[in-house]
C-alpha cells in the first residue's frame, strides 16, 4: 500500500477537504493551514492532490452525464409509450373498418336474402323492356357482390391473403366468357 500523503495524514484533513470542495483556492487553503493551525501544505501539493484525487469537474461531469442519461431513457421510454399506444389505435382503427365494412354486406345479403336474384333477372329476360347490356351489367354486378362478399369474409375469419379484383369488369370475364356463363345458367 502507498505512503498516505501530507494531505491525507493530516490531523485537519477533512477540513481541507471541505475548504476545496467549497471552491477555496489551493493558496488560501495553504495560508489558512499555516496561520490557524501552524501546518505547513504547499499549495502546489493541495493543487495536485486536488486534481487527482479530488478531481469536481469530472464528478460534475460525471454527475450531469448521469443526469442526461436519466432523462433520455425517460424521455425514449416515453416515445416508446406513445409509439406503441398509436400502433394499437391504428390496429383499432383498421380492425373497426373491417369489421364495420364486413356487417354492411352481411346487412345488405340478409336484407335481399329472400330475392331470387336469378331469378329476378330471368324475369327481366323475359321483359318487354329487356336490355341485353343492362342485363349483363347487372349479372356482373351481382358476380361482384358475391366476390365482395367472400372477400371481406375472408379478410375477418381468415387468416391468409386471399386477393379478389372487383373493380375491372374486363379482367373478370371476357364477353365470349360471359355470354357462356349466362347460356349456361339459362340451361339449368
């Protein structure tokens, strides 16, 4: 173990710790030893031993560093707070879509569940005012509701990335396609 130095084998060491620490010079604390108490400390001993071993700016350092830090892990803690808090609403808020888009169209089937759409539109073949093109307009826009239909269900209940285009009639079927399915359904 090292000699303990003049400093720290003094009788009034605490004392002179306590005067350096209140921010007194390293000259007024030697003067003050050698007028009060007859011990000789030179100012240069004070200074070293004050840099090294009682170094104020690097504990202050230290201490703020600390502090900062504190006050960042509080400040991410709270951004990760506030970033898993809107992660949830944007689940919420998409979850609520789904689901209010997915009861619209099971409104909508059960209102005109007890149509006979195929019907209906055999009835309309049959009209006088009969329109082959809003005929076939109306039979894509029932294929599309049906296709809505499984769709939506399919996004709620399952868990897989079923993808139905509906909105390009022209990718659905092409006429020649169409005028099959109808001859076809017509047959039965």
């Amino acid at each position: 173990m090292p000699p303990r130095s003049k400093i720290e084998s003094s009788p009034h060491f605490n004392e002179i710790v306590d005067l350096l620490l209140a921010g007194q010079t390293t000259r007024f604390v030697s003067d003050y030893l050698l007028n009060e108490y007859g011990e000789k400390i030179s100012h240069v001993s004070l200074s070293k031993y004050k840099k090294n071993k009682l170094n104020i700016k690097a504990a202050a350092k230290k201490k703020l560093f600390e502090k900062e830090k504190q006050k960042l892990i509080k400040e991410n803690a709270k951004k990760a707070a506030t970033k898993e808090a809107k992660a949830e609403l944007s689940m919420e808020a998409a979850t609520s879509y789904l689901t209010r888009n997915y009861e619209r169209v099971e409104e909508f089937i059960e209102a005109t569940s007890d149509i006979n759409i195929i019907q209906a539109l055999e009835d309309y073949k049959k009209s006088p005012d009969f329109d082959e093109g809003k005929y076939l307009d109306l039979k894509i826009k029932v294929q599309k509701l049906r296709l809505e239909h499984m769709k939506y269900e399919t996004d709620l209940l399952e868990d897989n990335t079923l993808n139905v285009n509906v909105s390009n009639e022209e990718e659905l079927f092409d006429e020649a396609e169409i005028m099959r399915i109808l001859n076809e359904e017509s047959e039965l």
